[in-house]
C-alpha cells in the first residue's frame, strides 16, 4: 500500500506539472499560470513581433537624428553629434529607470505598458511639432534647402518630445526582453530550451526593425520628408502598443519583489556591524521565512554559496538581533535572511563580467561613427548611384541573422554532439568570449581596410587633398560582417547570461545591464577619441582623426582598439573563471541545481 501511495502520489505531482508551471509564474489574474493557455510561443511571437514594430519606431528617429539637427535646426556637425550622444547614452540610462520600478512595483507587464505610452505620445507629439513648426519654408531641410530659425520654443518642444522618446523606449526595453524570457518555464526541459532560442530570435526581431529604419525610412528622412518619416515612427509604435495589449490574456508573469535598494543595503549594515565577528565553518545561518516570501512573489529560493564569506555575516544569528524575541521578530538592518544575502553575492558577481563588456560596446558603438565616416571618404559610387555611407551598416543586421541561423542550427548541435550534452553546446560564457575574439579581427579588418583606403587616396594624382580615396566602400563588407557575427555571440549570450543569473526579482536589472554597457560604451568611446586628439595633435601634427581623414591615421585608432579588446579578453577570461554560477532550489523542492558556467 505504501508503494502504491507513493507511485500516485508522484503520478499526481507529474500532472499538476504538466498543467501549471514550476517557475512560480502566474497570469494576468494572479492564479498559477496554466501551461496550456499562457505563455510558450504564442505570446513570445506577439512579444518578438512587437519588439521589432518598438525598434522600427525607436530607429526610424534615430538613424537620421544628426542629419534634421544640422539641416531642420540649423546646429553645425559637432554639435549635433555631441546632442546625438547624450540622448542616446540617456536613453540607456533611462533603462535602469525602468528596470526599477519594474523588479520594485509595477512589474514587468505594466511597466512595458506604461513606457510604450510614453514613448508612442513621445512619437506623435515630435511628428506633430515637427510639421507645425519646424519644417519652415515647406520642404526644406533635404540635401540643398536649408529650413529658416526657430523660437526658442520650438526647439523647446522638439527637445522634450525627443527625450519622451529616449524615456518611453529607454523604460520599454530591458523590460520586454525579460517578460519575453518569463514566457517559458525554466524548470521544465522543452520549455527550457526553447528560452534559450528566443533571446536569439528577440536580437533577430531588434535588427529586423532596425534594417527597415536604416533603409526606407533612413531614405525617405534623407530625402527631406521628415514628417511623414516620423509620422511612420510613431504609426509603428501605435501597432506594437495595440498588439501588445491584445496578447495580454495570454502572458506569464512574476510578481514584483520590492524595492531591491533597501534590501541591498540591509544586508550591507547587518554585514559590517558584525564584521569582528568570528564564524565557525559551517554554522547554521538565518533562514528566515523562505517557504512563504517565496510562494508569495513566485521566486524560487536561492542557495548559499561559499563565496564572499564576508557578506554571510548579515545571516549570522545574535541575541541581539531580534526586536522582539519571544515573537522571533528580527531587526532587519541586524539580520538578513540567507536568501538576501544570496540575492547581493549574485548581483556583485556579475558586475566584474558586465565591466569586461563595456570596451566591446566601445567597439560596436565604431559601426555608427568612424564606419561611417572612413566610408564616407571611399568610392561610393556604382555607375551612376551613390551609396550611402551609413546604409552599409544593412550587412551588419544581414550578418546578424544570417549567423543567428548558423548558431542555432549547425554550431550549438554540432558543439553539444562533440560534447554529449543536452543542455546546449556552448554556455552563455564561452560565447561572450568568442564575441570579443570576433570583434579584435573587426577591428583589425577595419585597420587594413584604412591602410589601403589612405594609399589609394595618396596615390590618387588627380584627386584633390580632401577628395574621397578610389577604394571602393564595398571593402568594408568584412568588418560589417564580422561586428554583426560578433553581436550574435556577445550581446545574445550577454541577454541569456544577464537573465539567467539574475534572481529572479532583479531580472530586468539583469537586462538594463546590457543596455548600460552600451550606453557606457557611447561615453568611453568619446572621451578615448577625445584623448588620442588630445595626444596626436602635439608638435601642431593633424592627429590620428581630423577632418580630412586623409591626413590622419584612423587605421592606428582601429589597431588600438583592437589591442585594448584583446587586453580585455584576457581579463575576461580570468573573470569568467573565476565566476560562480547561481544555485537555485526548484519551485516544489524536488531538485537542486546549479548553473554551471566555466570557461
């Protein structure tokens, strides 16, 4: 009989899993989310779809941002780019915002929702300023007609309606990618793996909808039709919110878990009020009501690690640590349960993996300017078409998902074969690494082309001392191509890593981390700019990057980026082996795991 209870028992628990998730999700009613009726494919293709509608928007503004700068408002080229910079480092910031108040209050839906509004009225109040008052006379600001002054007023209002934009895509972001990855189920096989595919195609559907800004819109931005460019914008940003909203009933959610800055910090004051402390190996630490925060908020417990032994002082028991002892209340600025002590050691550990991607921001953050500007100074004509520099950039989103296709269906298989896994081939870890393998030979590649871009401009009798070298722009495909395959491997594998290993209430913390890095990169790549100018231009030399980049030698800034990459793959490699992963408790206590992630 015994035997028998058991094997029902079990029988039951099978089944109560394959109806409700194990991760602690629940849906838009806040019952236990069924896994018929709720998340899976469904509602991670409306998300995908409405990423790429978000990005088509964000981008349709952005591609050509500098361009109605200098020719709508009048401001000269530096200053535009400076302008450029600074709203998009802001809009990275502003992901942090929105990362906040999602893990903190609203939670990830809501949050979603909420910046999509502001960023779809951002859109329709910056098209709609844009043809009251700064297309004046009409139809100026193209190549040749340049648009008369404005109030101050006016760029007031153009100025605000931009950064509604950077505020409403800036929130959106790290939050949609994560409430796409809530949309299977970490504790069940199938679901599990189909997570891990979706990062991929979410990093396919932003470059998707970048490729049509860059072209269409780029094009007809270029053209002088501002208005209906932005108006485009805003329309695509108007679908995403209503298909967004319609797949409401079918999404995942995990409830938001507080304000993560005061639990950061209790554990900090328990820790350091306890630092002579001695603590025996292997004493007992504070578990505090960990069943119930955790059927309460749906995340799944953490497990203590041995690492940064300091901060397990925050869980260490005293007297004097409860306020009231015969009710076993405890001072949470004196004792900390272990899980929050746990929730800190992950986010501290990955800090060190998150600063070894910021110098390959610096390297992608090249596609957007030096790219362009050293295409911009080669032959860029075919008979009698001219290419556009920036439009170049069309082979870094082709490389993009071209090598999302090569990794997911000949590389992992091929890899997880040779190894005789089933959990993938390639860990989030190991691909970060090849990504920073790939951008040094970007670089290089961007390096050689430069060098031969400027001996053909040199050896150009009949060109003039500022005319454009006779290499052809098209020599600049490799270096395209090799940052688009280097984004597949880093930025991919940094959105899976992020996530993976963040508890499960800071995930869209762990998300704007990726942004930030880009945002970072925008800052460091300026001011590394700023002091090779500084540096080259001595002794009245024109400096590495002037001008007329025929005088200079852009190709040494390429090799030095390439070194400093190579520089920071070694200290990636010693992080990434350093690094412990996190260990989770499953949702029902059946199995114990740890993420492996070695190098």
């Amino acid at each position: 009989m015994t035997i028998v209870a058991v094997t029902k028992q079990r029988k039951t628990m099978k089944e109560i899993d394959d109806v409700y998730t194990m991760d602690g999700t629940v849906d838009c009613k806040g019952h236990p989310a069924d896994r018929r009726n709720t998340g899976n494919w469904f509602a991670g293709a409306i998300i995908l779809v409405n990423q790429g509608l978000a990005t088509l928007a964000f981008f349709g503004v952005g591609v050509n941002l500098v361009l109605f700068l200098t020719r709508v408002l009048g401001e000269n080229n530096a200053d535009a780019a400076n302008t450029v910079s600074k709203w998009t480092g802001t809009v990275y910031i502003f992901s942090l915002v929105g990362a906040f108040l999602s893990d903190s209050y609203w939670g990830r839906y809501k949050t979603c929702a909420i910046f999509q509004i502001i960023f779809a009225m951002g859109l329709a109040s910056l098209s709609l300023s844009t043809y009251l008052f700064l297309i004046r006379p009409k139809g100026c600001g193209d190549r040749t007609t340049s648009c008369g002054k404005h109030s101050s007023m006016e760029v007031g209002l153009f100025y605000f309606s931009s950064y509604l934009v950077a505020l409403g895509y800036g929130g959106y972001q790290p939050n949609i990618a994560t409430l796409g990855a809530d949309q299977f189920d970490d504790e069940h096989p199938r679901e599990a793996h189909s997570k891990v595919a979706f990062f991929s195609y979410f990093y396919l559907a932003m470059n998707l909808g970048s490729l049509f800004s860059n072209t269409l819109l780029g094009y007809i931005e270029d053209e002088g039709m501002w208005v209906l460019g932005f108006w485009a914008s805003a329309g695509s940003a108007f679908a995403g919110l209503v298909l967004f909203v319609v797949g409401t009933p079918r999404y995942r959610h995990f409830k938001p878990s507080g304000n993560p800055l005061s639990r950061f910090s209790q554990v900090f004051v328990a820790a350091f009020r306890k630092w002579k402390t001695h603590m025996q190996e292997g004493e007992e630490l504070y578990e505090g009501e960990e069943p119930k925060e955790c059927s309460s908020n749906g995340a799944r417990k953490i497990l203590h690690t041995k690492g940064l032994k300091f901060l397990d002082r925050a869980a260490y028991v005293k007297s004097e640590d409860f306020s009231d002892q015969e009710n076993g209340v405890h001072n949470p600025w004196r004792l900390c349960p272990i899980k929050q002590v746990e929730e800190v050691k992950c986010i501290l550990r990955l800090l060190p993996i998150w600063l070894c991607t910021i110098i390959y921001s610096v390297v992608f953050t090249q596609m957007a300017s030096l790219f362009v500007e050293q295409g911009a100074a080669m032959d860029t004509t075919i008979s009698n078409f001219r290419i556009p520099a920036a439009s170049m950039s069309s082979f870094d989103i082709l490389s993009v998902a071209a090598f999302v296709f090569i990794y997911r269906r000949v590389l992992d298989p091929f890899v997880s074969r040779i190894r005789k896994t089933q959990s993938g081939g390639l860990s989030e870890l190991h691909r970060m690494g090849i990504g920073l393998i790939i951008a040094v030979l970007a670089m290089v590649s961007a390096g050689i082309v430069e060098c031969y871009r400027l001996k053909y401009a040199k050896d150009c009798h009949h060109c003039g001392a500022s005319s454009p070298s006779t290499l052809s722009i098209f020599w600049q495909v490799p270096q395209y191509v090799l940052i688009g395959a280097s984004e597949v491997f880093m930025y991919v594998g940094q959105l899976e890593f992020f996530n993976h290993q963040a508890p499960d209430g800071l995930k869209s913390f762990g998300s704007a981390l990726c942004m930030t890095s880009i945002s970072l990169g925008n800052y460091v790549s300026s001011l590394l700019v700023s002091i090779v100018m500084k540096i080259s231009t001595e002794d009245h030399m024109p400096g590495w990057i002037p001008g007329n980049l025929n005088k200079g030698h852009l190709d040494r800034f390429f090799f030095l980026l390439a070194a400093l990459t190579m520089i920071d793959l070694m200290v990636y490699i010693g992080c990434a082996k350093w690094y412990q992963g996190i260990k989770r408790e499953g949702k029902f206590g059946e199995d114990d795991f740890q993420d492996e992630c070695k190098v």
